[in-house]
C-alpha cells in the first residue's frame, strides 16, 4: 500500500504528540494527586496543632474536670448552664473562650473537614456536627505531642486522619480523600475530553503544515519529470538555498549540469571517434577504387597496400584506444603492478626519445634523475611516459629541445617532460586530458594525433593513485609532470 510521505509524517507526528499528551497527561495526575496529599497533609497537621496552642494556652485557668457537652454542642451554652453547678474547668469563663474560638475557627473551615477533641477519660470536649454519632479513631503507636497523618476509615468512607494526644486533650481532626478523588476524577475528565480534540487540532495542522512543507518537493518532481536528454539546460527554480529543500535542490541542478557535461562530452566523442574513424577509411576507400580502376603494375600496388597497411595500423590504434577507456571507465582494466625502478624507465624512454626526435633534430636531455622506487606496471607507466615524449616531440618546432626529469618529493615521485614548442592556452589546459579533444586547427593538422594519449596517461597516472597536470606558456613551451606515490627502495 502507498503511503504519501505527509501521510507518514502526519502519522508519526500524531503518535509523537499522542505519547506526550499521555505522558503529560499522567504526570499531571500523579503529581496533582501527590501535591493535593501533601498539602492536605500539612493542613491537617496545621490544624492540630493550633488546636493545640488553644487548648494548651488557656489550661493553667482551668479547674476540675471537663464538661461533657451534648451531641448538639454546636448550640452555646445558656445562662442555665453556666450558672449551674458542676465540677471541673469546663465551667469556667476561661473554658466557653476555649469553646468559642473553636467553634469561630470551625465556621470559617471546609465544612466537610472532621473535628473531634476529648480528654483521656474518653469525655468529649469538642465535636463537629459533620461527626453525628461517629468518633474519630486513635492510630497505632501515637507518641504524645507528636501529630501523626495516617490513612483510616470513618463510616464508608476513606479519610487523612491528624492525632496528637497532649497532657490533657486528645486532638484529632480529619478529612475525607474522597474530596481530594473528586479533583483528580475532574481532571481525569478533563484530559479524557481535552486530549483528543488537541490531537484532532495537531493532526489536522500537522498534515497541513507536512504538506505545506513538501509543497516544493511537488514542484521538483513536477520540473524534474520536463527534463530529458535534450532539454538538459533547463534547472529547478530554488527558493530559499539556505534550508533543506534549497540545498536539495542546488543538488539536483547540478547532479542536471553534470549530465549535461556528460551528454556533450558523450555526443562529443562520437562525433570526434567517427571524424577519426572516417578519415582513414575515406583514404582506404579512395586508394581501393583508384587502384582498381587503373591498369597498376605490381610495385605500383605494393605501394598501395603499404599504405592502407598505415592506415589499418591507425584504426587499430584508435580502436584498441577505446576499449583501454572503455574498460577504465568499467573498471575491468587491469593492471599487473610490481616494485619497479623509475629511474631506470625514464633511461630507457630516453633513449627511444632520441630516435623520435633525430628527424626534427631536437635536443632530448635529462636534468635530474633520482633513483625512486614504484609500484606500478611497467607496460601502462612506459605507454604514460611514451604519450608525454612523443606528444613533446610532435610539437616541438626542429632544432628545439625535450628535457625529461625524475626527483623525489615529500614521499613522491615526480615525473616530467617539458618542451620548447608552441605551447597550449590557459583555456585549453583544463580540456586538453579530454580525448579527441584539439587544442586548434594547428595541432589538428599535425600527422599521426590520436586524440586519445593524453586521456589515456591520466587514466594511468590516476589508476597508479598518482596524478597529471600540465603548465604552459603560448610561444614558451609546455611542461607535462606526474606525480606517482614512491614504494619502499628495491635492494640489490
């Protein structure tokens, strides 16, 4: 099944947001819950002991023992009472001050919360009407005057339960944990209904923004699709070459400038391999026909054959030309590399050199000759150097002169051939290692120019982890040098 790259987006976007709002969600409710405990707890605990500071600061005024008040004893005590007789400090002034304060505090208190006070002989003293015939119980291994917060029960009903039992008193106040469940029961469905419609508003707004966002993705595929083989020049309009699309795109346009190089240099090079290929069997042809038309004697067609023999010879060399390129452009070329002793090629190349330059007369030297040490082929680097001589020799006006050179450099070894020929323009030396290619109509014109012995040195040079490049100077000459990585010294 397809699914759209937005629709993924969309998709895991939403997941991404869904897990956050539930982890958000939890958290929220765990700590709300904890807080709610914590500062209930603390309340309760306030509570008990300013009930304590009440009871304890009004003591020393008290007599006797303490009143028993009635369940209704929110009801104040009347004249009656107060001018009856009884025993203890309830009944004293000191102790209706007591009662009083208590009873303010617990009108402006939450009405659900739990207070119930009495001395040790199990009297009550004080008692919130919210209690009715309940009695709050005494936790476990209460120490006096220490408040303990302990989880209990009263009726059916979960409660936080504060005691501290003083000298006197026993204070114990309580409230219900249902209120505090109310609240995070309230906020449980508060995310439950909040939750899903910020996920509809997300998913809604992601997919739209997703789709804003890969809006210029549209439009590469759209510009991308126009273009063919013979409308290379056309490129993708960037918007914004700073952010990602942009990047992509200057990416995408000049991957397009490449294969447009290599398209022109493609239909290049068959224009130039037909040219080259068509110029010898034009001769052949023309040869042939003159040949049969004539009456020949036998060293008038001798001389014939030579010549088509020279131009056999010149197919054959472009051909075989090719299929070395061909096969380093496939990487099925194949090289036999073994440690080999440069220095001792370049005299051996020399010496050819002398016999290539003797009819122009030009002056073959060597300047410096490093013993060095390669790893390479002999057959390919002897062709490499051959191509550099005889191309230094072919332009190289008579009486000139061809200086060969060998030197060790930093770990490398450096190979090169300069000339005092014509020379190669700044513009061309970037082009010249291209095959077919002709510098001008001049160099065109020269005999026996394949086209191919530069590209074929480089490919050489480069598949030996070396490299070529070539200086000059128009009417000053040209110097081709290669740099090869040295191996370790042959030792006799």
């Amino acid at each position: 099944m397809f699914i759209s790259i937005r629709l993924k987006l969309t998709i895991w976007y939403s997941l991404v947001l869904l897990i956050a709002l539930g982890t958000f969600g939890v958290t929220a409710y765990l700590y709300t819950g904890e807080t709610l405990t914590k500062n209930l707890n603390i309340s309760l605990r306030n509570e008990t002991e300013w009930l304590r500071e009440i009871l304890e600061g009004k003591l020393d005024n008290a007599r006797g023992k303490m009143r028993h008040l009635r369940s209704d004893i929110f009801n104040p005590p009347s004249e009656a009472d107060t001018s009856s007789e009884s025993e203890g400090p309830g009944e004293s002034a000191e102790d209706f001050t007591i009662w009083n304060k208590i009873y303010e505090h617990s009108l402006v208190n939450s009405k659900k919360q739990f207070v119930y006070i009495f001395d040790k002989r199990g009297r009550v003293f004080y008692k919130s009407f919210n209690l009715r015939e309940d009695t709050l119980p005494t936790p476990p291994g209460l120490k006096p005057y220490q408040v303990s917060v302990v989880k209990s029960k009263l009726a059916d009903q979960n409660i936080l339960l504060a005691a501290m039992d003083t000298r006197f008193y026993r204070i114990r106040v309580a409230y219900p944990e249902e209120e505090i469940n109310e609240v995070l029961r309230n906020l449980f469905s508060i995310f439950l209904f909040l939750i899903p419609i910020v996920l509809l508003i997300s998913v809604t707004g992601g997919y739209f923004l997703a789709k804003q966002s890969l809006k210029p993705v549209d439009e590469i595929t759209q510009t991308t699709r126009k273009i063919t083989a013979t409308s290379l020049k056309q490129r993708i309009r960037v918007k914004n070459p700073k952010d990602e699309i942009g990047r992509l795109t200057e990416t995408l346009n000049d991957m397009i400038g490449r294969l447009e190089t290599s398209f022109e240099q493609v239909g290049q090079f068959s224009m130039d391999a037909s040219h080259e290929l068509r110029t010898p069997l034009t001769i052949m042809r023309g040869e042939i026909e003159l040949a049969l038309q004539e009456n020949r004697t036998a060293i008038s067609h001798r001389e014939t054959l030579a010549s088509l023999l020279d131009e056999v010879i010149r197919m054959t060399s472009i051909v075989e030309g090719l299929i070395l390129l061909a096969k380093a452009d496939s990487g099925t070329a194949r090289l036999d590399k073994k440690p080999m002793r440069l220095d001792l090629l370049v005299s051996e190349i020399k010496e050819d050199a002398e016999v290539l330059a003797e009819q122009k007369k030009i002056c073959v030297s060597v300047s410096k000759l490093d013993e060095s040490t390669v790893l390479g082929d002999p057959i390919r680097l002897r062709q490499l150097m051959l191509n550099l001589v005889d191309n230094a020799i072919k332009y190289t006006p008579e009486g000139g002169a061809v200086t060969l050179s060998l030197a060790r450099r930093n770990g490398d070894v450096w190979f090169s051939v300069e000339d005092s020929g014509i020379g190669i323009p700044e513009k061309d030396l970037k082009k010249i290692f291209d095959r077919f290619y002709r510098v001008d109509k001049s160099r065109s014109r020269l005999p026996d120019g394949l086209g191919l012995g530069l590209s074929i040195s480089k490919w050489v040079a480069e598949a030996h982890g070396g490299r070529i490049f070539a200086e000059s100077k128009i009417g000053s000459g040209t110097k081709f040098t290669v740099v090869l990585p040295a191996n370790n010294p042959v030792r006799n």
